[in-house]
C-alpha cells in the first residue's frame, strides 16, 4: 500500500542510536515506528544520531549517541538535536504509546495522532 501525501517525522531520542546496539528503550521504539510507516509507504523522515541505521530519511547532527561516547555532552547534544529539527519542514508525529498487562495477554498497542503542516499552520490530519 503506497500513501503518496503521507509524510512525517519522528524523533528520536539521541543517547543512543536507532536502533540502539543494546538497551535504549525509546529508540526501539522509534526505530519500530519508522520502519512499519516506511514499510507502509509512508515518506518518514528521521531525526536521531547519525550512525543510525533505517530504511527511512535521516537527519542527523549528532554522530553518535552520548551514552556510547563519553566525550559528547548530553545537553549539547540534546539542544542540537532539538533545535535542528525546527529547521526542516516535515510534520512531526506524535505517538501515544498503550502498554497493556502480560497477565491479560494482550499486545503493545501504538495510537497514531498526526498533525500534517499546511501553509505554514499546524492542521489535524
């Protein structure tokens, strides 16, 4: 399935890369969320370190994540990180994120609540 006007972004947290080599909660999930919009047809850009590794845009400004080199400085890195995706036009979605019980068996759930830019204002999607 192609959705050619379907375009968003997603940013990731920058402590380690996405998908992270070990632990890094967030960016699982992140990495999880490109991938599946990507793989949907989606045009996904990605905010997150550069060593990242995704089949979708990636915009990076930090080369790595601060948690795997001691010499960056997380705020820095944080602020740039931030600061850097304001430049770049491309609607940024947010995730509501469900965790249910292992006792009830039921699966992660991801809630999609876009917000797509037109002319220059925020609009639901």
């Amino acid at each position: 399935m192609t959705v050619p006007d379907k375009r968003v972004a997603i940013l990731s947290p920058v402590a380690w890369r996405t998908p992270p080599r070990h632990y890094g909660a967030w960016e699982t999930v992140a990495s999880n969320v490109t991938e599946g919009l990507v793989s949907r047809g989606w045009d996904v850009t990605l905010f997150a370190t550069r060593d990242s590794v995704t089949r979708a845009h990636l915009h990076a400004v930090v080369e790595r994540g601060y948690e795997e080199d001691p010499a960056i400085d997380p705020k820095v890195a944080e602020y740039l990180h931030i600061s850097y995706t304001r430049l770049v036009k491309t609607p940024v979605g947010m995730w509501r994120v469900t965790l249910s019980s292992a006792a009830t068996g039921r699966n992660l759930r991801v809630q999609e609540t876009l917000r797509r830019h037109s002319r220059g204002q925020w609009a639901d999607g």
